[in-house]
C-alpha cells in the first residue's frame, strides 16, 4: 500500500520562490528509501506531495518538510 500528502501553500510569487530554492537540496535528497517528495512551484504558490511506503514515514517525511517551510517563513518575514 502506498500512503500519499499533498499540500498546496498559497504564497505570494516571491515568498514561493524562496521556499522553493530553499527546499530543493532537500527534495533532491530525501534520505528514506520510505519516502519520496516532489515539489512543484504554482504562479500562486507551492504544492508539496509526499509518497511513502507506509504511515509512519509518512508523518515523519510531513513533520520535516512542514518545519522547513515554516523554518523559511519565519526567516523570511522576519527580515
């Protein structure tokens, strides 16, 4: 059984940019053979999908990205 995410953040074209330079190394590579991630930057934001072969990696895969985008959100809006 494959277990799936996706998740569409609306951003402004700027802030999508950033966050997508900036997780790019990360998707390129994912270090479990359990998950997989794509990233997709959108005129109006940016969706994230997450595969994995069972639940667990699932959360895991989502906790990590979800906390880099927030990482990236905070930094940026705090300048």
């Amino acid at each position: 059984m494959n277990f799936k995410l996706n998740v569409f953040l609306h951003l402004g074209e700027e802030e999508a940019r950033i966050i997508y330079r900036a997780l790019l190394p990360e998707v390129k590579d994912v270090p479990s053979r359990r998950a997989s991630v794509d990233l997709e930057l959108r005129e109006d934001g940016i969706l994230l999908s997450i595969s994995a072969a069972d639940p667990v990696a699932l959360r895991a895969a989502s906790n990590s990205f979800l906390r880099f985008i927030d990482s990236v959100l905070r930094s940026i809006r705090s300048l």
